[in-house]
C-alpha cells in the first residue's frame, strides 16, 4: 500500500506541474480582462458593460500573444514574447500608478501584503 501511495503522489505531482504550466499562458488575459472590467466597472458602465469590456480585453490580449509568437521565428523573440504573458507583476506596479489606491485593492490581492 505504500508503494502505491508513493507511485499516485509522483504521478499527482507531474499532473499538476503540467496543469500550473498549461494555465500559466492564460495568466495575463485574465489579469488584464479583471483589470478592464473593474476599471469598466467603476466609470460606471454596469456589471454587463465591465463584463464585455473584461472579456474583450482579455481576448484580445490573448489573441495578440498567440499572433506574436506564431509570427517570429527566433527563439529569444518568442522567449521574450513568452516571458511577458507569464508574468504578470509588472502589469500590477502600472495598474498601481494608473488606478486610485481605493480602486486598486481587488487589481492586488495576489501582491502578498495587506493595506
């Protein structure tokens, strides 16, 4: 029962290292889709407006990633390319500085502090 045990966790751990880096594309649109709709949202639109808003932004964010790198052939463009759709904490400090400090608190609940 231990060895299968042991086997069921190596497997369950490789299963979720390829899910964490499967999802880890769509890390950015999601972020930039929340950030629009809130942003939507706030100058009063409605919550069907920041829904369409959101879900446009987050598409076209994700479209113009995937068009990028179809587009360059060269590994260190589309490594580039690639490490601006995973990482998404730059795109936090220019949400700070674009959006009032009030309105910024659900853009940075991932930022680890409290205010």
């Amino acid at each position: 029962m231990i060895v299968i045990g042991i086997i069921l966790s190596f497997i369950s751990l490789g299963f979720l290292c390829w899910l964490l880096f499967a999802l880890a594309v769509q890390a950015l649109p999601v972020f930039v889709g929340l950030a629009a709709g809130v942003a939507a949202y706030q100058t009063g639109s409605g919550e069907f407006g920041a829904f369409l808003v959101g879900l446009i932004a987050g598409a076209l964010t994700l479209a113009t990633g995937q068009i990028a790198v179809a587009a360059f052939r060269s590994p260190v463009i589309r490594a580039a390319i690639a490490s601006c759709l995973l990482c998404p904490p730059p795109w936090r400090v220019i949400t700070r500085l674009l959006v009032s400090p009030n309105s910024a608190c659900p853009l940075s609940c991932g930022s680890g502090r409290l205010r």
